[in-house]
C-alpha cells in the first residue's frame, strides 16, 4: 500500500509541470492497478505447475508509466518507463517497456531503439506480425496493449512515388513470453515428468540478426504490402536429451507474406496470407521442429447502426509435409490437424456519448475444437480516470492452443488514472 501511495504522489508531483517546460518537454504518463482472479481450479498440476494450482489471483499488480518526448524540428525521442509491483510475489521491477530516437529526413525516417512494431491486418490472429509477444499479460487480462512487446530495433522507411519500404534489423533477440514452468500460469506440458530444463536463445550475432522488410502502398483505395523475414520462431520448441533433461529452443523461420485492406460491400475487407518456412526442418522429419505452413486470412468490419460495429474473419493454417509429421512425432503427443481452422466475432457497443464500451470477442476453431471468449465493458469516469471489467473464458481439449488454459479462465479488472 505504501508503494501505491507513494507512486500516486510522484504522478501527481509531475503531472502540472510548468507550461513552458511542458510545451518543449512532454511528460505524460498514468497509474493503474490490475487485479485478475482465476475462475476455474487447474484440473490436475504437475510439480513444475504446481503454483498455478495453489494462486487464486494470476494476477496482482500496481503499475506507473512514465512517458517523455520531447522533440525538435527534425528529431523526437520517444520513452515509456513503467515501475511495476506484484502484489502476490512482493516484487518490483522496472521495465523500459518503450525507448526510441526517431530522425526525420526528407525521404527517409529513421527509428533507432525499442520499439513496437505491428504489421498486418488480423485481429488477435497473428501471421506477418513477425515480432514478440506477452501471451501471459494477454492470458491473465492486462489491457489489450500489453500483448505487444518491444523489440531493440532500427527500422527505416523509405518513402518514394507514394510507396513506403521499411526495413527492420533486430540484433537482440526478444522471444514471445509464454506461461513457463513454475508460474501462476497452468498449461499443457507434454514434458511435465521433466524438472531439469535449459534454454538456447540466438546470441547476438551478424549471423542471428533478423531481418524484416515491407513494401506497402495504396492502390485503387486499397492498402495492400508484401513483407519478408528472416528470423526464428517466437515461440520454443522442445527437445529431450540424456539425464533427461529438456532444451528448449528457437528454430530458424522465414516468413513471406501479404496483406490488403479496404473499403468494399458497406464495411472494410482484409486478407491476409504467409508462408512459414521452418528452415531447419524444410522436409517435416524432425518433431522437435514445427513444420513449415501457410496461413490464410479473410475479415470484415461494419458499422451495422451509430456505435455498433461487428466483425468477423476465418483463418486456416495449412501445415506443409503433414505425412512426414504423422509418421515421426512422439505418441506421447496429440496429433494436430493438418489444417486449423478458426473463426471469430468481435462486437462493440459504445453508450453514453462513448464513454462506456461493452465489447465480446469469440474466437474457436470448429475443427481442433478449442474455444476463447471475452466479453469486456470499459467506462470512462473522467479525462483522467478509467475502469474495466473483463472475463477470459478459455475451453476444448487440454492440450489444444486455448483449450489448454481452461484452468487459467479469469475475471479481470483494471482501474487507470492518467496524467
């Protein structure tokens, strides 16, 4: 308690800056508390879970931000510094959660630092956004915000005759965060009877740095982009070697994609495709590996009546050399299916002179059979304050991509004051 007052009273000492000082010197920034609290007891916690199944409360948290900016006639500098305190574990850290120099030239614009990047068009389902992720923040019912990282970056775009490139170079290594062993997160684990585990992140190298490119333009109305990566997956895979002992890793990825968005049929149409190539597994022979893959995305959004605005979108993973997949992956593994079909619906109502947002998202996929639904209702008290209440409803087979987290099913709430 002590903590919060005392991040409190430091908001609010910075928050009336002089005028001449806040004109050349922006200093923005808020204090939240976020609270979210497990609605479904894990059915049965390995010794590596067992924490998710004794914590009530995934999550406890107090956090400040602190953003700067100030900028000059062809320079801005970009930082968001948050001190964050957990209640349930009574830890503090502090994360630069974003610190960038922006340099603008007359054809060129220059970005150096950490970053967040997102690229495509999809609504919670991710193919040519190649950059890191917080799934755990997403799991446990952190604003919507949270599920993107930084990435330590330079990226430069390129503008000419009306088309954009960018170019993005990533020499540190910044992997999705995923529930891991010995977390309030439970998940399933195939390698649970292993305690003894490593992990092998890219070390910064020439040779791991990763690269990504896109060229994006409008074109008869539409805003269509082709992009490129070389990189790693995001996500580890796991291998089990003698002891035993399980490593986790990050294999080698290209992804080559596309994407257009515009205005058609009343409402706004996006496509989506991209092609995984898992570069160290190209024949699909290795099930510590993932095998290549191609993901298909189809959306539309329309405003039905003032303030209620409906979308949907179907999206398919086609996972290449299935054949190869079947006959060498563990039998202590559920086979997956050689495509992955899901569908989702988002709706969102704004009342009260769009003060209040109620808001449903449901995703599932009618062939895997696993299931997420989150209806959330946001209010707006003040310019400075707000409050959320959500639900994180997870559901289908343990050890499918949602399914899995049944036991991490949540009712969340997030009250905010900015400054």
């Amino acid at each position: 308690m002590r903590r919060c007052l005392w991040l409190l009273a430091l908001a609010a000492s910075i928050a009336s800056p002089k005028p001449a000082f806040a004109e050349q010197f922006p200093i923005h920034g808020f204090v939240q508390a976020a609270s979210s609290y497990r609605l479904i007891r894990p059915a049965a916690c390995p010794p590596t879970q067992s924490l998710a199944c004794e914590e009530p409360f995934i999550l406890g948290e107090g956090r400040a931000r602190l953003e700067l900016a100030p900028r000059g006639e062809w320079w801005a500098l970009n930082t968001k510094t948050e001190l964050i305190y957990d209640a349930a574990g009574q830890d503090v850290n502090v994360d630069l959660r974003e610190g960038y120099l922006d340099l603008r030239f007359p054809a060129l614009d220059l970005r150096i630092g950490r970053q967040i990047i997102t690229w495509g068009v999809g609504d919670l389902i991710f193919i040519n956004d190649v950059f890191p992720k917080d799934w755990g923040a997403f799991i446990s019912g952190l604003p919507l915000e949270y599920l993107k990282k930084g990435s330590d970056a330079v990226s430069a775009t390129a503008h000419w005759a009306g088309t954009s490139l960018q170019l993005v170079l990533m020499p540190h290594f910044v992997a999705d965060a995923v529930p891991e062993a010995g977390g309030r997160l439970s998940f399933f684990d195939p390698a649970a009877a292993i305690e003894t585990r490593t992990t092998d992140d890219p070390s910064p190298s020439i040779e791991h740095t990763q690269v990504a490119l896109r060229a994006s333009r409008n074109l008869f109305g539409w805003d269509v982009s082709l992009s490129a990566y070389r990189g790693f997956f995001l996500s580890p895979a796991g291998e089990v070697e003698p002891g035993p002992r399980l490593r986790l890793f990050y294999p080698p990825l290209n992804v080559y994609g596309a994407s257009a968005q515009g205005s058609a049929l009343g409402g706004v149409l996006s496509f989506e495709a991209g092609y995984y190539d898992s570069r160290s597994d190209r024949s699909g022979r290795n099930p510590s590996v993932p095998n290549s893959s191609i993901g298909l995305l189809a959306g539309y959004q329309r405003e039905i009546v003032p303030d209620l605005i409906v979308s949907g979108q179907y999206y398919v993973q086609v996972t290449q050399n299935y054949g190869a997949y079947l006959k060498t992956r563990s039998p202590a593994m559920p086979a997956c299916c050689a495509a992955r079909h899901v569908l989702t619906l988002r709706l969102t109502r704004l009342l009260f002179h769009q003060t209040l947002r109620l808001g449903l998202f449901v995703l599932g996929s009618p062939n895997e059979g696993d299931w997420y639904v989150n209806p959330e209702a946001s209010y707006q008290v003040t310019d400075a304050i707000s409050a959320s209440l959500g639900f994180n409803f997870f559901g289908g087979p343990p050890w499918s991509p949602y399914g899995q987290f049944k036991g991490d099913s949540n009712a969340h709430a997030v009250l905010r004051y900015a400054f």
